[in-house]
C-alpha cells in the first residue's frame, strides 16, 4: 500500500533582500503574502522512498540541495537522496546571489552577504524540517488523476514580427505581430491524493506552463501560484496541501499581447490562481484511480557544454558597455529590450563579457531527478526549458500521466529549441548561470526520456 505525508514552512525574506527575476536589483520593502517550501513524501510497502521539494522561489539552487540533502542526512533522514527539489519561478522571491549589487556604487556588499548567508541557513534549516514534519505524518493513500487540454492563462511569449525576426515580449497590441513562433503546451495535470480509509482529500499536484512573473513591484509574492494554493484551499479545504508543479516555461508567458489590459500587477496574480483553482478543482473531482503500489527514485546526470563566444560578439559587447545609460529609478525588463532600450541592452553585454570571462566553453554537470508512483511520473527540467521540450518528453513517456517540474535540482538559464537561436529573442542571449550550447535541449529530451523507459 502507498503512504504519504505532507508538510509546508514559511520562508519569507527579510526586507532589504533583492528580488530575483529582473535586470536590475529590487531590494523588497515587505511581504504581500507569504513564500512557502512544501514536501510530498512517498513510500511503498517494500521500503522504497521518493518525494518532491517545492520552493517558491525563482529556481532551486544547487547550493540548497546539496546543502538540505547533508542536513537530513545528518539527522538520519531515509528520504535524503530520494528528494526531486524544484520551484514555481517567483520573480517576486530573494535572489540568492544577488547578482545585481555590483551595480550600484556604494552598496556594503558585506552586509549584503552577510543578509543572503543568514537566509540561506534559515531556508535550508526550515526544508528539511518541513522534510522531517512530512516523514512524521505518513499515512495509507490513494492516487487519482486528470488532465486537460485548454489553458486559457497562458500564452507563447515569442513572436513572429513582420522583419521576419522573432522578437521577445514584443508589446500589447502591437501592429508588426504576426504569430506566435510555435504550439503551446496547453496541458493542465492534476494527480489527487487522498486518505485510504476516509476518502479525505490530502494533497493535489498541479502541473502547468506558464511564466511566473505577474505581480512586479518591490514586495515579496508566491505570485499566482500562491493564490492558486489559497483559493483551492477556500474550495477544497483549508488544509489541503497543494504542490504547484510548472512545466516547461521558458517561452511562456501570461501576456495576451491582443489586450491593452494591466498584467502586472498582484490583482493578475489573483485572478490567474484562482482561474486555475476552478480548473484544478474540476479535474480533482473528475480525476480517475489508477495503480499506485510502488515508489521508485529515479536519477541520472547530464553533461552540457556551454558556448563559445566569439572575438567579433565580445567586441561589439565592449563598445556598448562604454556606453554612458542612466536607468537608475526604473526596473528593467525585457519588454525594454524588444524595444531597444540602450540600459537593457548594456546590462546583457555586461552578461556577455562576464559570460564570456568566466564560463564560456565550460561543460556542467546536470542532475535529473524522477519520482514514480505506479503509472505516473514527475521529472526534473533543470532551468528554463522551452515547453516544446516538455511536449516532446510527454510524448515519449511509456506513463499515462508525466508531470515536468522545471527550475528543478540547479539553474542552468534558459533551454530554447536549437532553431530558435538564429531567429532572436532574449532567451538566446548568453548570460552568466546560462549560456548552454545549441544542442542542448535535443540532449535534455534524450536524457530525461531514457530515464524514464528505463524504469
């Protein structure tokens, strides 16, 4: 028989941390409603362990992992290698490194630190309690789920312009828009867990595509994946313990470049969760059983090379740093550079150069994770991948339910398509933490899907 348990903590900055997500640095003034680590703990009656580590953060930082997995080993722990560590992508959550401070002249980069490596011992110390609390409270499950096509939330955020360019975030209503540059993944997956003997629903996994950038502004969110955690819990029950999975997103947003409509703003954030609540709640209750007797850990690495940058782009990239731009006072995004705002553009040819220093030519080690519960699987995307990837993963899958969690195990940029680098955007754009080599999201498909049929 399948047992599982559940947990969630706090981990809200404290204010003056930056948020992560922009181009320039946005230290917090306070929390609009709370960031949340959540653990959903799996075993079988063979002894077998997995389970999922959900951060609401921008993405998981390989730091974390390494340093909750040491933690829980420490304290004897037995879910402490068996753990998919992933996160929903807020932009409106710390950033851990803050990437940006050398930026602004001036700033105590000490203190800075100091303020970062405080949070960062909190953070890991509240996930493995949070581990711990979810191992504590094991109790006989079963699985149902439920998927559909329609997500009514999200859009591809590249398009096609008529210079024959693809063009990120191109603007509202704008006239040179000819179509999207490919398919959405428009899947909506729900898996519902529930109490053996009661029937009581426990849990639910949520698993979309969509960009989690809607709230903007200076204060600390869980963005809409928060108010769909909130309004499932009015709708399903106030303990409920929702797990939001988002899939392969890294060109896909919740911009409807045909409205004029604000869509930065918490109220977008508002209205998004709790249209997706409503979808959720429909699956949950039309979610069908399926067999789920066995847990199985699943891991494999990946090795990825990171490009090389020519003597011409660095070149081009030094004249434009010379450039003189005064962008203090405003936060820059990339709607700025599909307008060719100069501040933008000097801020990814400092990423270049930097890039180009420090990691170019280099090859990573990437971790991927898999978690499997009878006919049903959760795999690790590291990073941003295109959901093009995600579409292709799914439909190798020997599962009848694949769920993808990206931002998942290390952070490693974005992942477009191969043809997508000659065509434009900012995704192809190589930066510090990013920067991976054209083929890299072939080898992701690959490797996650041997993964997968080697269960």
């Amino acid at each position: 028989m399948l047992r599982a348990g559940f947990a969630s903590e706090v981990i809200s900055p404290p204010k003056g941390i930056s948020l992560a997500g922009y181009f320039n640095r946005r230290p917090n003034t306070g929390v609009l409603d709370d960031l949340h680590v959540r653990a959903a703990l799996f075993a079988d009656d063979a002894g077998n362990k997995a389970g999922v580590v959900n951060f609401d953060l921008i993405s998981t930082h390989s730091v974390i992992v390494k340093r909750v997995g040491q933690l829980l080993r420490e304290k004897g722990v037995v879910f402490a290698d068996n753990l998919l560590f992933c996160a929903t992508h807020t932009h409106t959550g710390p950033d851990l490194d803050d990437i940006h401070s050398h930026a602004e002249p001036g700033l105590d980069e000490k203190k800075l630190k100091a303020a970062v490596d405080a949070y960062m011992t909190m953070l890991v110390e509240r996930t493995a309690a949070c581990v711990m609390a979810a191992q504590k409270c094991m109790e006989e499950v079963t699985l149902a789920a439920a998927t559909r096509k329609g997500n009514p939330y999200a859009f591809i955020r590249r398009y096609w312009m008529k210079d024959g360019t693809v063009r990120t975030n191109p603007g509202k209503l704008n006239p040179d828009i000819v179509k999207p540059e490919g398919p959405l993944d428009e899947e909506i997956g729900v898996v519902a867990i529930r109490q053996a003997v009661t029937g009581k629903l426990l849990g639910v996994f949520a698993n979309m595509c969509n960009h989690t950038d809607t709230v903007g502004g200076m204060l600390v969110s869980a963005d809409w994946p928060g108010a769909l955690e909130r309004a499932l819990r009015r709708k399903l029950g106030s303990q409920l313990n929702v797990i939001p999975l988002v899939g392969a997103s890294g060109d896909v947003n919740h911009f409807d470049v045909s409205s004029s409509a604000n869509q930065t703003c918490p109220e977008e954030a508002e209205r998004i969760g709790k249209g997706y609540a409503e979808i959720v709640a429909d699956l949950v209750e039309k979610a069908k059983p399926f067999p789920a007797k066995t847990v199985e850990c699943l891991s494999t690495m990946l090795t990825l090379s990171k490009r090389v940058i020519s003597q011409e782009e660095i070149d081009a990239a030094k004249k434009l740093v010379a450039k003189r731009v005064e962008s203090k006072g405003r936060d820059l995004t990339s709607e700025d550079l599909a307008k060719g705002d100069e501040a933008i553009r000097r801020v990814f040819a400092q990423e270049l150069l930097a890039f180009a220093e420090k990691e170019a030519g280099r090859s990573v080690s990437i971790p991927l994770r898999g978690v499997r519960l009878g006919d049903m699987a959760i795999c690790s995307l590291p990073g941003e991948p295109f959901c093009a990837i995600g579409a292709a993963i799914k439909k190798r899958s020997p599962f009848p339910y694949t769920f993808l969690a990206s931002n998942a195990m290390t952070y490693c940029g974005y992942i477009p398509m191969k043809e997508c680098f000659v065509r434009g955007g900012y995704e192809v754009i190589p930066v510090m933490n990013g920067g991976l080599e054209t083929d890299s999201a072939e080898k992701l498909i690959e490797a996650v899907s041997a993964m997968l049929k080697g269960c």
